[in-house]
C-alpha cells in the first residue's frame, strides 16, 4: 500500500475545563456533529432508536456530573463551542458504554454481522526489550469508519496537573492514548463480558482514561481503573517512563493484572483472565485471537534492539486484511458497522512524545507530538 503524509488535526487548551472544552468544540463543530450521527445510527443498527440512545444520555450525564465535576464542565464548554445539545455531548463521552452494552448482546445473540465490532491492539515494551533503553506503548485504534477524519490530538497545557497530550474524537473529553508530563501513558482495548452492564452508570471509560492522564504518580494513574466497580469491560495498559507497565482487565465486578513477560505485553479484545464471565468479542470478531499473538511474535523478533522502526513495522502487519493488525475497511459490512484503523499511536514514554499515524500505520506515517508544544 502507498505511505501518505496526512497529519491528524491538531489543539492546545489550557488550564480552565469549561475554556479548554468551548475552544474543542467551536474548532472541530463540524466533526462533533458528523461523529454524533455516526453513533446515533451505529446504535439504531443495533436496535437502540435516537430517542432511546437521548435517554441513555440524560442518564449517563448526570452520573458524570456526581463522579468528575471538571470533566463535566468541559462537556459544557464543548456543548457551547460546538452548538450541540448537552445531552448529544454526554451521549459522545458515554458512547463506550452504551456501545459495548450494545456489542456484548450482539454477541450473545451470535448475530454475525456485528463481526465489524472487534478493534484495537496494543503493545508496552520496557527498557530491556529496546535498543534504546525506553519504555514504550503502542495501540492500533480500531473503530468505525465514520469516525475517521473527525480525531485530533489534543494537547492540554497547565499547572495544577500534568500537562498531557492525548488523540481523542471530537465531541470527546477524555483523550483515550496518551501521555502527561509526569511519564505516565496509556494504550487501551474494548472487551465485552456476558457480565457487563451489571452496574448501571458507574465512571464511563473515557473519565477514567482521562483520570489516568491526569495523575502525577503511577500508582495514582492505576486508582481510576481499579477503584470502583465499572459498568462495562475494557482493558487498560498503563505505563511510566521509569520502566514499569502493568495491563489490567476489567469487567464490572472483576480485575485481572497482567505484566510484560521477557519485557513485552500485547493484548487485543479477548480475556486472558478468568471471573469475567464468558468473553464475547471474540465470537463477533474472531480476528481478536490472532492479532496479539502475532503482534507478539513480530515484537519478538527485534527483542533487544526494539524501536520506532520495528514498532512501525509491526503495527503495519496485513496478515489476515482486512481484519488485520493494521485495519482496513470491509467492503462486506454495512457501512453503519464498517471498521478501520482510525488511529495509531507509539509513545515514548521518556521523551513525552506521542507519535500518531492518521490511519492505519500501513497506509499513513506516524506524525510526532510532544507534550510540551514549544519542543
């Protein structure tokens, strides 16, 4: 495939969350209203209607006023910059929930077509598997399709909490991958459990990643995770430039930790651990259950000496396209359902620096984006 240069959009905001979330909306209105109807009709495929999915927002919203006062403030600004309903807003920073709620029973009821529902792998590496003594993450950010082109990095300069730079979706707070000035990064995978949905309007996935970025102390960013009972599954990879990485599951009632074996992790969308209750991803994307193991494998190879090049090599991987570690769309899904590698990240945890393809690394170059504008 030919390599593109197509940088992803850009923003830095400051200290004030409800100034940071107006200035994120009014610069990217355009994408909060396109990646609001992709989720309206993602949900409508699955049989959730837009009243239905507005309802959910109400509900949603009020939960992260109680959990995050700062992060709902930011929703506010971004409602006012964008032009949005504050419940279109709410609905955007719960749409994890709501969308893997959504997943899980697709699964259950081994509806086949909802096979465009699986995404995501992701990689650490600690210093003594690199060339150049580094702890480093990594993530291939499979999502739908209609959300490409509507990404950006944002950036956010401050002083009362680390500075951080993380790539979000327009119309969304809390940056997924990311990286804060303290060292501390996150690379993340969407699981699904028959036991999710058991805890009604806990911490949404996207405060708690912005939590995580918001920690000076490792041991601070792993509380958002691990603190309070969840209402869906995800999997959280956690690192900091010290040279520590932990990766933990999460279900609604259960953790599982795991750690680097010979200083390199992968995960993708399928439970290692057991208690989680039957893991579904794999039955709608059954891709999940080689795209870890072969990103391991391809890892190994350069164990030692591992770096930007390997990794960018390894993130390219087309075994199995387009369901591959690097996604492209399946023209055989509905276009409400396709997926793709919207984005892809590698961080140098050491350096700050969050490199950022806009596209699957395949097909696009990594772009690099420091937490400190000015470097």
């Amino acid at each position: 495939m030919a390599m593109t240069h197509n940088p992803i959009p850009s923003l830095t905001v400051g200290e004030d969350p409800f100034a940071r979330g107006k200035a994120h909306g009014a610069a990217f209105a355009a994408e909060v209203a396109g990646n609001l109807e992709t989720y309206l009709r993602r949900f409508e495929a699955s049989g959730l209607d837009r009243p239905g999915a507005m309802e959910e927002a109400e509900r949603w919203g009020a939960a992260m006023q109680r959990q995050n006062s700062e992060y709902a403030e930011e929703m506010r600004g971004l409602a006012e910059g964008s032009g949005q309903a504050l419940a279109a807003i709410w609905l955007l920073n719960a749409r994890y929930e709501v969308a893997f709620t959504l997943f899980g029973k697709d699964a259950q009821a081994k509806e086949k077509a909802a096979a465009e529902t699986d995404g995501c792998t992701t990689f650490a590496v600690l210093p003594e598997a690199t060339g150049d003594g580094k702890t480093w993450l990594g993530q291939n950010w499979d999502w739908l399709q209609g959300v490409y082109g509507r990404t950006l990095v944002l950036r956010i300069a401050r002083k009362d909490k680390p500075s951080l730079v993380c790539l979000t979706e327009a119309g969304i707070a809390g940056g997924k991958m990311g990286v804060n000035e303290a060292g501390i990064g996150l690379v993340e995978n969407g699981l699904a459990s028959t036991h999710d949905g058991r805890n009604p309007y806990q911490k949404p996935f996207h405060v708690r990643c912005r939590e995580v970025l918001d920690a000076d102390r490792y041991e601070d960013a792993l509380r958002p995770i691990i603190d309070t009972k969840r209402t869906c599954s995800a999997n959280f990879v956690v690192g900091d430039a010290g040279g520590e990485v932990i990766d933990i599951e999460t279900s609604p009632d259960h953790l599982t930790y795991l750690w680097p074996q010979d200083g390199i992790i992968t995960h993708s969308n399928h439970f290692i651990g057991q208690g989680h209750g039957e893991s579904q991803m794999e039955k709608v994307g059954p891709n999940t259950l080689y795209r870890a193991a072969r990103l391991r494998r391809l890892l190994d190879r350069d164990r030692g000496r591992l770096g930007l090049q390997s990794f960018t090599a390894a993130m390219s991987d087309r075994f199995g396209a387009p369901n591959a570690i690097s996604r492209t769309p399946d023209e055989r899904v509905s276009p409400a359902k396709r997926m793709m590698t919207t984005g892809a990240v590698l961080i140098d945890l050491a350096e700050r620096v969050m490199h950022v393809a806009n596209g699957p690394p395949s097909m696009h170059a990594y772009v690099a984006f420091p937490v400190d504008a000015e470097a």
